[in-house]
C-alpha cells in the first residue's frame, strides 16, 4: 500500500514527489551558514553599518514620498498620520511666520524709531498668534486622535503636531496627503 501511495505522488504530472533534491548534511548546513556571517569584529562592523546606512536611506525616501512602511517610529502610526492630517487640512499661521519674519527683518534696517517700535510690537505678536494657533491644534489633533484610537495612542501628539503647524506646507515630511479645507482622511490612502 506504501509503495502504491509514493508511485501515486511520484507520477503525478512526472515530477519527483520531493524536493528534488538531496538533503544536506549537517557540516553542509553549518557550513553555508556560517558563510553568512562575518568571521571578525571588524567586518561584523562594517556589515552592520551598512545595514543601519540601508535603513537611514529608505527612511529618507519614505520621508520624502509619504510611504508608510519605512517611516521612522517619530512618524509612524495610524495616529499620528491623522495627526498629520489634522494639521494639513487647515492653514495655520506658522506657515507664513518666516515670510513675515524676514519682511520685520528687512524693515528693522530702516532708521525710523517708530517703524522700529512697529515692526517690533507686530514680531511679539505674530510670534504669540503662531504659538497659541500651534498648541491649540496640537490639542485638537490629540484630543480626535484619543477619540479615535484611545488615550494610550495619543501620547505625544500635542506636541508632533504644533511642531508640524509652525512648519511651511511644502517643507513638510512626509508631505501632505490632504488639501487645505478637505478634512482629515478617515481611512487608509
């Protein structure tokens, strides 16, 4: 019966019934192993280096294009990718901040006390608007975050996004997935 059973599964469509090849021994195995791994400190090193250098890259391209898998553990999770929309969804004042900054700037050069006191006061208060505006979407971000996807989830998204607020659109990494005024995505893009 044996017999009848392995000619059945060895005739099958003409091929072997196993592997087609001949297991290996033991030193073998150990062997190709062994081959793997570097036989000193000094190339264990160098491999690992390469590994990490590997890593960085693909983070740096998942920066870039927005991809998912390879993004650092700071912006990985569907938290903080709603965080990240949260934020892009909406304009905030510390995407113009530097533009005006540099406008004061330009203008503290001029020699008139008042335009001075002027651009000073604007600066102090522009700076205040853009904190305020940044925490206060940072708290947002966290608290629909915690609605969503629990307390345990929301831990340091306060500050991941009034981070991102306070950032030009188009410097943003990874970039934004939303258009200003379309609201947060809701599920996977």
């Amino acid at each position: 019966m044996l017999a009848a059973v392995s000619e059945a599964a060895s005739t099958e469509e003409g091929k072997p019934a196993g592997k087609g090849r001949p297991t290996p021994k033991r030193d073998e195995a150990r062997k190709k192993r062994r081959a793997a791994t570097p036989t000193n400190r000094k190339e264990a090193a160098a491999l690992r280096r390469q590994k990490i250098r590997e890593q960085r890259a693909a983070q740096r391209q998942a920066l870039v294009t927005g991809d998912e898998r390879y993004l650092p553990a700071r912006d990985a999770g569907p938290a903080k990718r709603m965080a990240r929309d949260i934020v892009d969804s909406r304009f905030t004042i510390g995407q113009v901040f530097f533009g005006v900054i540099l406008l004061v700037l330009l203008l503290s050069f001029i020699r008139n006390p008042i335009i001075g006191t002027i651009t000073n006061l604007a600066m102090l208060v522009l700076f205040v608007a853009v904190v305020v505006d940044a925490v206060r979407l940072g708290r947002r971000a966290r608290r629909e975050v915690e609605e969503k996807y629990g307390a345990k989830d929301a831990t340091g998204i306060t500050g991941y996004a009034a981070m991102r607020a306070l950032q030009p659109r188009r410097l943003r990494r990874p970039p934004a997935r939303v258009t200003r005024g379309g609201g947060p995505r809701t599920g996977r893009a």
